[in-house]
C-alpha cells in the first residue's frame, strides 16, 4: 500500500461527510431563500453570509417561537458548516512510522488554533454526526417559515 493511502473504511466515511456537508449546504440555502428570496443563478454569496442575512431578517421581524427556531437552527447550521468547511479545505497530513497516521490539518480561521483531525473512521463519524445533526428539523421548519411570512404578508 502506498505510504498516503487510506483505509477504504475511511474513505467510505470521508464520502459520507461530504455528502452530509453537501446536504447541509443546500438545505442552509433553502432556507435563507425562504427567509430572504434571491435568485439562485445570480446570487453569489456564500452561504455563510446567506446565514447572516437570513438571521437580519428574521431579527427585524416580529418575534415568534417560529423565527426563533430558524435563528437557533441557522445558527447551528453555520458552526457545522464551519467545522465543514475546516475538515474539507485541511491540508492532508500523513506521520511516517509505524502505526502510520493520517491527520487532516485544519488550518486557522476565525479565531480558531490550528487543528490536527485523525483522519480515522470515529472522529469522520463524529464530523457526519455534527453536519446531520444541524440539518436535523429544516424540512418543517422551512414550511413553518414559509406559512408564516406569507400569513404575516
């Protein structure tokens, strides 16, 4: 095995991460998009800033148990996409010697140090379990958003 090859236990985890990063993103923007509608062929932001913007809207509205869900569920989208992208952007680290490691290495940003991630089947699984567990809810709550802006309307 060449010395930077993975397990393919890994590598099936690494595909599930991003595929769950994936699903996040694309529910975020869904969401943002309800919130405060753009064009999705002309609007550039990243969806970190879509996140934002949403949470402006949503704190310019009436208060409500309904925007106060989509706050706190944007909010936890935006930390998970944040770990995302650290994780999916990291530099791939491979320690020589016997057991040989494989690490991402996250680089700084935003405050945060610079961060090893062992590039192993738990800590990908704990990864996946954070970027799903944020998506958790968004189907409903995109139709409570919906129903109620357009009652508010």
């Amino acid at each position: 095995m060449p010395v930077d090859d993975l397990p393919i236990d890994v590598l099936t985890e690494l595909g599930r991460v991003t595929w769950a990063a994936i699903k996040l993103e694309d529910y975020a923007e869904s969401m943002c998009s309800f919130i405060e509608p753009a064009n999705p062929r002309t609007d550039r932001r990243q969806v970190g800033q879509k996140i934002k913007d949403a949470q402006k809207v949503l704190a310019s509205r009436a208060a409500s148990a309904t925007c106060d869900e989509a706050r706190a569920w944007l909010e936890r989208a935006r930390h998970a996409i944040e770990q995302r992208n650290a994780a999916l952007h990291a530099t791939p680290v491979v320690q020589l010697g016997e057991p040989r490691r494989f690490l991402l290495g996250e680089m700084p940003r935003k405050g945060r140090p610079y961060f090893e991630r062992p590039l192993t089947l738990e800590a990908l699984s704990e990864l996946r379990s954070v970027l799903e567990g944020a998506a958790e809810g968004w189907r409903d709550l995109v139709i409570a958003v919906g129903t109620e802006f357009r009652l508010q309307e």
